[in-house]
C-alpha cells in the first residue's frame, strides 16, 4: 500500500458510522401491574413430538385425515379498537399553504375546530390453540394495539381473548382464552425440517372462513421483515392476508411455523410466504407466559460476518461464522477469555453459519447457562465456556454488521491525526481508545465506498496496534501486497474492514 496516508489538524463535524451493536437481544415491554400482588404463573406444557417427519418421497391421494386432525385448533382471531377523537376544521381548505403564506401560521392555529370521532376500527388473523386449557399463538401485528380481541373455534364457539404477552421483536404474541380441554395442536422440532418437505397452511385469508393449502418448505433461514429476531420458514403454500398467526404443519400434522407474511408485488399470493419457526415461537412463549416479557441472552460483543476478503485474511476455508470486532468491557464474553478478532465457529455445541444466526443462538440460551464456545483464534481453534448473562435492556439489541464494503482502496484520500483531549470530546471518544482519528476522507475515494467517515479511530493496521498518526502513516510505507485489514473504532464500539488496492485505479 503505497504511503498516502496524511496528516492533518483539521477538525471536521463528526458522521456517525453506525456499524456494529451490542449482542445479544431486547425485552418487550409487557406491563404486568403490580408484581407484589400476582401469583407466578403456572408454567405452560405443551405437547412436542420431536421425531422427524417421515421422508418416503411418495405424496398420497388426499390429506384429509391430517387436516381433519389440525383443523379444530387452528381459530379465527377478530379484533376492534375503540372509536378515538380526532380534531378538525370547522372551514375546512384554510388549512392550505396558499393561507399560511400570507397571513402566518396563527391564522390556521384560530380557525375553529371541533372533535369528530374516526371510525372503529377492526381487524382479523388467526391463531392457534397450542394447550387444551386455552393458550394460543398469533402474531403481535394481528392484535396490536386491539382494545378488544376474539377468539372463534371452528365449532362456532367464540371467546374473549386475553393478551397474555406481546414480542414486536419476532410478531408473536400469546392470548389466552377461558376453556377446558380445547383442541390443541402438537408441535414438531421446527429445527429438524428440511427444504422440500410437503406442508400445509391453515388459516383465515380474506375472511372468508377456514381454509386449508398445500406446498412444501422453500427455504430456511430466511430474512426478510426487518424484524431484530428472524429465522423464517419460506413455502409455496398459497398464503393470503387473514392467514397471519394461522398454522402451517408437517405432512404428519404437527405445527412448525406460524404463519406470518407475504412477499407479493399484487398483495396477494405469489407463492413465497414466510412462517416464524416453532423453534423460536415457543422460546418467545415461554418467556411471555412465566415472566410477562421475553428473557434473552447476553454475551457482550460486537460481530459481523465473515467476507470472503475476511476470510482470507482470517486463514478461513469458508465464510462461516461470526468475527468478533469488540468485546464489552467487564461482559460475559470478556470474562471468559473472548477476543477480539476470534471467530465463532460453534455455539453451544451447534455450527454458526453467520452473525444473524449467530445472535439468534446467543439469545435463546437462558441467563446464568453455561455454553461451550468454539473459535479460531490467530489459525488454531479454541474451546472456551461462557457464562451467558440476561440482556441488561433495550439499548442494548444486537445487530450484525454487513456493511463492510472492502472492495476498493482504503487508506488513499484519508487525512489523520493524533487523539487529544480536544478530538475525544468533540467525537466522544473513551480515555481508553487509541489509534489515529480519521478528520478528511475524500468524498470520491475507495476508503469513502468501505465506510470510513471523519471521526472514525484507525486502531489496528495488519493486526499492529496504531497509538499515533505517525504510526499509521509508517504502517502503510512498505507493503507486503495490497490487501491491507484495518481494525476501526467507531460508534461505541471497533469492527473489521479489509482493504484490497490490488485493482485499484
């Protein structure tokens, strides 16, 4: 890498990068009154049967039996919200900007205005009664914010449904309706399906009444709603809306997924639907119903995935597994004996496949567990067990970075320069971060495509610590090659950048 890193004292505003958060989870915020005065709820028991399904690659004459067997737990889920004010105009159009042009913003704020209440609102999705005493899983976008919820058996029997619990973070929700020995639903391991096994989706779609549709699972693993906690199963199986909340079983009748959305150009089905695993649902149950909200697990690092630019970097045969960028200072991670720069190969005795999966691993583990650890540490693998702790809040929700762009030139049309007193205040920078601070980043350079911005920290150059500018700009004087790794500190927290100049200009 040729030496064109420079230095300078110029102080530019501070950009945030955004990188990396902290792993591993949030708590949904579930208001359970008074905690004094309630009694612990009764553990939930549900009925799991986590034998595989039966592979014989041969499809029947008809699935009636399986759905004549599914079909009685699986509810149509009605929901209102009450009628709300909402102030309008008396004169109605003097609220165009024609009037406020030219006789100010406090003409509008004196026309008179009266309350007008907006319609009622309602709404509809299914649900799945999962216990015979009445507990049912949904999705929190079906009952949000409902002020009043139903429950409709396929017998014609109707119930008030109690939230018991919401979870935004992965759409489930738990109701719970008053009833004895309901029909209820048995459950398979979800994490023993595979792609090309047969399902079938019931639900409500439309609402025009139960209805019952065939397909087989699409993929796994799948991403797609922007949600913190994801895992979805994607099918063919035809899914509409009112369908949300509804089943989706194995060919042997066993609940696997709640179905959740869609991904249609038209709103209706276009043949990809996505079902959140039961594998995830009844972690996010069982956390509702014992403590009111969902208990996650904490590690305490910062992560990403691995590029293949990583990868070679890293002495990896494939791009599997989680880098850590930073550890959190006295966090369960630290205390084991993580570092940065470690790889997570293995957690709790399952392979990562990537940062996602890695922190949807991390926060299924209960608080106080102990899990053994794998990890490449500088080309050798390494054992090490943590003790996981709870999640400490919402502020700290784990998020993998993917943002790496390490195509392209790095260090050419950056400006650093020392950290003092000054540059740690204006970009808030900790006593005990130390490096170069980036203060001009060309706005037409490669290194500006990787995501480096002024007020980033260069920490690390080829794994070598920088503690100056002076160290920086001597770093990248005699190369090796052109493929260069940075260790940056940004956003409360450091991440991994390789920089490859080989086709650089």
């Amino acid at each position: 890498m040729n030496a064109l890193l420079k230095t300078t004292i110029r102080r530019l505003p501070y950009l945030v990068l955004g990188g990396t958060l902290l792993v591993a989870g949030a708590t949904a915020a579930v208001n359970k009154g008074d905690s004094k005065t309630e009694t612990k709820p009764t553990p939930i028991k549900l009925v799991v049967d986590e034998r595989p399904v039966t592979r014989d690659v041969r499809l029947g004459t008809s699935f009636s039996p399986i759905v004549k067997k599914v079909a009685p737990s699986v509810v149509k889920v009605t929901t209102s919200t009450r009628a709300k004010q909402a102030s309008v105009q008396e004169m109605p159009g003097f609220d165009n900007p024609f009037f406020r042009r030219f006789f100010g913003e406090e003409f509008e704020q004196r026309q008179p205005r009266r309350q007008q209440n907006t319609p009622r609102q309602l709404g509809q999705g299914s649900g799945v009664i999962v216990t015979k005493d009445g507990y049912v899983l949904t999705n929190n976008h079906v009952v949000d914010e409902a002020d009043e919820v139903k429950v409709v058996l396929l017998d014609g029997r109707e119930f008030i449904g109690k939230v018991v619990g919401k979870d935004p973070k992965t759409d489930v929700a738990v109701l719970k309706i008053d009833g004895k020995d309901l029909p209820f639903i048995e459950m398979a391991d979800s994490d023993k399906i595979e792609v090309g096994d047969i399902v079938l989706a019931v639900g409500n779609p439309f609402g025009i009444g139960q209805t019952v549709t065939m397909g087989m699972i699409s993929a796994t693993g799948r991403a797609t709603l922007g949600l913190d906690y994801e895992d979805f199963i994607q099918t063919d199986a035809a899914i509409n809306p009112g369908n949300s909340g509804g089943a989706l079983v194995d060919a042997d009748g066993r609940l696997i997924g709640i179905n959740t959305a869609i991904l249609s150009r038209s709103g209706g089905n276009q043949g990809i639907g996505f079902a959140i695993p039961m594998s995830l649902a009844r972690d996010v149950m069982e956390s509702l119903v014992a403590d009111g909200h969902v208990t996650r697990g904490y590690l305490g690092v910062m992560i990403q995935d691995v590029t293949p630019s990583l990868a070679k970097e890293f002495n990896l045969k494939d791009q599997k597994g989680a880098l850590i960028g930073d550890v959190v200072p006295k966090g369960p991670a630290e205390k084991a004996g993580l570092k940065s720069g470690d790889v997570v190969l293995e957690f709790n005795g399952k392979p990562v496949k990537d940062s996602r999966h890695f922190k949807l691993q991390v926060s299924r583990v209960k608080p106080n567990e102990s899990v053994p650890v794998k990890v490449l540490r500088n080309g050798s693998a390494k054992a090490i067990e943590v003790t996981i702790n709870e999640l400490p809040g919402s502020e700290k929700i784990a998020k993998a970075d993917t943002r790496n762009k390490e195509d392209g030139e790095v260090l050419k049309g950056i400006a650093v320069s020392d950290l003092d007193a000054q540059t740690r205040r204006e970009f808030s920078i900790p006593n005990g971060v130390h490096g170069a601070i980036v203060t001009e980043v060309d706005g037409n350079s490669v290194a500006r495509e990787a995501g480096l911005k002024p007020g980033d920290v260069i920490i690390e150059i080829n794994r070598q610590p920088v503690k100056s500018a002076e160290d920086a700009v001597k770093l990248t004087e005699s190369p090796k090659d052109k493929t260069t790794l940075l260790r940056v500190w940004s956003n409360g927290g450091s991440r991994y950048v390789v920089v490859d100049e080989t086709n650089a200009g």
